[in-house]
C-alpha cells in the first residue's frame, strides 16, 4: 500500500469518502461540455468535490505525483468536512462567494 492510499484510509476514518477519476465518469464529461469554456483544463488540471465524492483528473495523477495528490486530498477533505458541519447550500453559497471577492 503506497503512502497515498494510507493517507485515504486514515482521512476517511475521519469522514467517509470517496475517489473517482473525471476522465471515467460520464457525469464529469457533461458537466465540463458546461465549464469547458470559461476553464478548458476543468478535466485534466482540476480535482472536484461534490458531495463526499472527490474527484481526481485521472488515476496517472496520483501515480505520477503522489506527494501533490496527498496534499490535494487533505486540502480537499478539508471541503467535505466543511460541508457536513454546515449544510451544503450554505457552504456552497460560502465557498463560491469567497471565490468571487
């Protein structure tokens, strides 16, 4: 087991989550036909939270930079356990407002 995966493991006794990868997910494909044009690399470049799903480019990213994926993963955790505090259409309205300014 690679440090990536224990470091899953042990966030995830935290708060259940769980990883997926945009280019094997027909909902990210559609959802980036609505992106593509105001952020181009949304599929390749852009790690995503909805819900307790988070998802990864593709799974040669964690391979090829597992340290920055280990830092994305914390970093992206820290979003869902945000969410499950408060609910989501309030951290969503949080989260794109901080966005805005």
């Amino acid at each position: 087991m690679n440090r990536f995966e224990l470091l899953y493991q042990e966030l995830n006794k935290l708060h259940p989550v769980k990883i997926r990868f945009k280019d094997e997910s027909p909902f990210m494909q559609v959802l980036n036909l609505f992106v593509m044009g105001f952020c181009p690399t949304f599929l390749s470049e852009y790690t995503t939270v909805i819900g307790n799903t988070i998802y990864f480019p593709n799974r040669h990213y964690i391979d090829a930079k597992p340290e920055s994926a280990m830092r994305t993963l914390a970093h992206e955790m820290v979003h869902v356990m945000d969410m499950s505090k408060w609910s989501p259409v309030v951290f969503n309205l949080y989260y794109l407002f901080k966005q805005i300014i």
